[in-house]
C-alpha cells in the first residue's frame, strides 16, 4: 500500500504546514512563506460571480493553484482534502461491517449540478455560497483550531457514506470535487491500464470510488482520462498484476 502511505503522509503534512505557519490562512486562501498568494480557484470563482470584480491577489493565486491541478488532475480530492480522511475511513468501516445496502439512490451528475447551482447563487445573494457552508472548510478548521462543530459534520459524512451510499459525499455530492474533477479532463497525469498484463481480477474497479472511470479494465489498454480519476492510486495499490501505474504524458501524445 505504497500509495495510500504517500498519500496519508502528504495530507498529515499539509495540516503540519499550517499547523506551523509555514501555510497562512486555510484551503481556500492561503499565504505560502508569507509571500506565495494560494487560493482555491472554485472559490474565487464563487467571490468573482458575488462581487463582480477581480482582486488580482486572489486570481494570482487561484491561477497559480488552477495550474497545478490542471497538470496533475484531481488530486487535491485523495491526496490534500481532509474529509478524505473521513470518507476513507468510512469506506474501510462499511466493508468491515459489510454493509451492502444504501438508502440513497444519487446521480454522478449531482454534484455538477450542484456545482452550478452554488455559482448562480454566489451571483444572486452576492456572496460565496459554497464557503458559506462547506464541509471541507468546516473539517479542515475543526482539525486545526479545534472545537465541536465539525465532529458533527464528520458523523453526519459517516452516516451518509456508509448507509446512504458508497463515496457518497465524494463522489456525488460535493461540488468542489466536481470543479476539480472539470479541471482534471485534460491533465497531464493519467492512469494508464494495460490489458495484456491483467488477470481480470477486478480488484482494481472494487476498490475505486469513482469505478466508471475503470470502465477499459478487462476491455482494452487505455489511459484512464475522465476527469473524476483522484489518482488516488487504490486501484495501483491492489493490482498484483502490474496492469495500472501512473503516466505522465507528453503534451503531443494523442488522447
């Protein structure tokens, strides 16, 4: 499980960084080395679409960030976001408990649309309707300055990923995700699946939260290029077969 330690060591750092002030601020605007502006670009968006106007600190850092995760994909959603660690968690609690049913029947798309629908409310109430109300910020605030709202938060994502249904909050509901999963399409990082070297064991699309993006496995050699990949790595992680590993393209190779 090489990758599921990189990846626990890469989130724990990130809180270690802002723990230490070597981050200021939080996820969705912060200072790097008090001088490097980072925002998270969904969030500027939302503050673009409120106030009509462009602070250029904050498109400085949005598009620094924007940047970043347009080569690499969606990686902030597996290997930065804290309510990964919850979702995880979660995932891992409802197969020890074999948990097989889900009371919620929820669409992939619903997290675009709610995408949407937070960006016309940010113009229509004049104010960043999703950080009004997120969960990763909430999370994320929780762990480093403490208090008890955001342990409620965490149950109430527990309760919805083990017995609504499987990845629900990741992968249905949050439009964050969503946006990073936009951004992601075209990355330069990619999954790529070589058929002749697997054994079709299917481990690889059982553990994966986003299994439509493996939809090649047993099929044909294929990269894996739907933006909802977190290059996670779960599916490398179980594959015995050394059929998935990660590839990093070259601008000119054909998709």
């Amino acid at each position: 499980m090489k990758y599921l330690f990189l990846r626990r060591l890469c989130q724990f750092l990130i809180i270690g960084l802002f723990l230490g002030g070597i981050f200021v601020g939080n996820l969705s605007s912060s200072v790097l080395f008090s001088t490097i502006p980072l925002s998270d670009p969904f969030a500027a968006l939302q503050i673009a679409l409120a106030s009509l106007s462009i602070d250029i600190t904050l498109l400085t850092g949005a598009l620094l960030v924007l940047g970043f995760y347009a080569m690499l994909g969606r990686v902030f959603c597996a290997w930065v976001c804290p309510v990964n660690l919850i979702t995880d968690f979660t995932a891992w609690l409802r197969a020890k408990l074999g948990v097989q049913s889900r009371f919620l029947n929820l669409n992939k798309n619903l997290r675009f649309a709610l995408l949407a629908l937070f960006l016309l409310l940010s113009f229509l109430l004049a104010m960043p309707a999703f950080e009004a109300v997120s969960f990763v910020g909430i999370i994320q605030r929780g762990i480093l300055f403490g208090g008890v709202s955001w342990l409620f938060v965490a149950f109430v994502i527990l309760c919805i990923d083990i017995w609504g249904a499987p990845h629900a909050t990741c992968s249905h509901i949050c439009p964050l995700g969503a946006f990073y999963a936009l951004v992601g399409k075209w990355a330069l990082l990619k999954v790529r699946y070589n058929r002749d070297k697997c054994t079709k064991c299917m481990r690889c699309v059982q553990i994966c939260p986003e299994k439509q993006v493996l939809w090649m496995v047993g099929k044909q050699s294929e990269q894996v290029g739907a933006g909802e990949c977190l290059r996670c790595a779960r599916c490398i992680d179980v594959c015995n077969d050394d059929a998935l590993n990660f590839n990093l393209l070259t601008l000119g190779e054909k998709k």
